[in-house]
C-alpha cells in the first residue's frame, strides 16, 4: 500500500511539474487561408454572403510584460494567464508600424498587457479588427465587424472574417 502512496505522489510531482505556464514569447508569422463575408451587390441592391481573396499576411510579436507591469493588471480568472505585449506588423505594408494588440474591451492607447491562457489562447483588438490565436494549434481568426450597419450601401466598409495559421519564426 506504501508503494502505491509513494507511486501516487511522485506521479502528481511530475503532472504538476508539466503544467507549467509555457512561455509564449517570440514571432510569429501568419498567413491567411481563407475569407469571407458580406458584400454590396449593386445590382440587386441587396446584402449578400461572399468570398474575398485571402491576401493577410502579418508578423506577430509576443513579449512578456514586465513583472511590475503584470502586478498592476491582475486577472481575476484562477487559470492564471500570462500578461505579454502584442504587435501586429502587417506584410506589404512599406514603412507601416506595427500595430499595438490591446486587450478586448480595454480601449485604444490602455497600455494593459494581453492575457494569454495556459492553453495557449490569446484574443486581442487592434486596428477595428479582433484577433483570436491559438498557440497550441496555431489557427487564427480575424474579425473585421465594421461597416453595414451605418446603412452605407456600398463595398467600401464590409465586414469580414479571416482565417490562417502561424509559424513561429524565433
């Protein structure tokens, strides 16, 4: 019975060990696979679902915030999530500077860290844009919920949703 107790413990020892947050840090480059959304139709006058040539491409960095940093945005979820610093840098775009991936909800220029869950799950706006990854998968999805509604009836402001997948470069 002692054997089975010892066995036990040092097994809980290990699975403990292995759940250890994993560092996310790093870049990683992603590429669109496909898009879709709503669209304009000038001739009927009407609202239709449609297909968009993938072309997104972007560089994405990853950087733990600094402790003192992460002391000051506590989370109140017990899964104990990572705080990092993100940026978007968008391929094809010459001279473009990243763009700051902010935390849902927290508004434009909040300087708050992005949280980035155990299981690898990051969600984050930027550029009217929400962007959800899963590091342990390595899909993306790339919300673009603007336009439509302001009764523009037009293709110059259409929503869309776009998926892909990263690599991570360093």
């Amino acid at each position: 019975m002692k054997t089975v107790a010892v066995i036990a413990f040092l097994c809980s020892a290990v699975v403990a060990q292995a759940q250890v947050d994993p560092i996310w840090q790093g870049n990683y480059f992603c590429k669109a696979s496909h898009v879709g959304g709503v669209a304009f139709n000038e001739q009927t006058k009407t609202w239709t679902g449609t297909t968009f040539r993938p072309r997104g491409q972007f560089v994405l960095s990853v950087r733990e915030a600094p402790k003192e940093v992460q002391a000051q945005f506590t989370s109140t979820t017990t899964e104990n999530p990572g705080q990092y610093y993100v940026t978007v840098s968008e391929m094809g775009q010459p001279g473009a500077s990243p763009l700051t991936c902010e935390p849902v909800g927290a508004g434009w220029g909040s300087k708050k860290p992005v949280l980035i869950f155990k299981a690898g799950y990051l969600q984050c706006e930027h550029s009217l844009s929400t962007l959800k990854i899963s590091f342990a998968t390595m899909r993306y999805l790339n919300a673009y919920l603007q336009g439509y509604i302001g009764g523009q009836d037009n293709n110059d402001n259409t929503p869309s949703i776009e998926i892909g997948t990263c690599a991570k470069i360093d």
